[in-house]
C-alpha cells in the first residue's frame, strides 16, 4: 500500500461518528460552551465550530468526503482494504 492509500484509510477510519457528533453539539446545545464541549470530549474548537457550521448549512451532520477524495476511494481495491484492517488490529 502507497502512502497515499494509507492516508484515505487513515482519514476514513479516524473519522468521528455521527453518533458522537450529535452528542458533542448536543452538549453544546445544553450548555451553550463550546469551549467547555471541546475540552470534555478532547477534540478541537475548530472540528466542532466546523460541525456547527455543516449542520447550519445542510441540516446534516454526515460525513463530507470531497470530489478529490471520492476518486481516491474508487482507486483503492478489497484486498488494499483488507491489508490496511490487518494492519491496523
């Protein structure tokens, strides 16, 4: 696998879920500090500023993959999958 491949693989499985996206704005929500969100669930104002920022503008939090990224996707085949699961468990 070429460094490229690791990196798509890297950004997909290092991706936060939906479900603790939702959670993260929901504190957000409840206590009006995104300061204090960022700090409990140790991640960044800017990842949870941009989620705002997504949900404000299509009503979803859904994972965002680019047009670039989208043809790297295609790029990588099942068994480059399989070998990046390997090496990472």
């Amino acid at each position: 696998m070429n460094l490229k491949q690791y990196v798509v693989w890297y950004n997909l499985l290092m991706a936060y879920s939906l479900d603790f996206r939702k959670k993260v704005l929901g504190y957000c929500e409840r206590t009006g500090s995104i300061t204090e969100a960022s700090h409990i669930f140790q991640i960044s104002r800017n990842t949870t500023y941009g989620w705002l920022k997504l949900k404000e503008k299509t009503g979803e939090l859904n994972h965002q993959v680019k047009e670039q990224n989208q043809e790297k996707l295609i790029e990588i085949d099942s068994k480059t999958i399989l070998l990046t699961i390997q090496m990472l468990i």
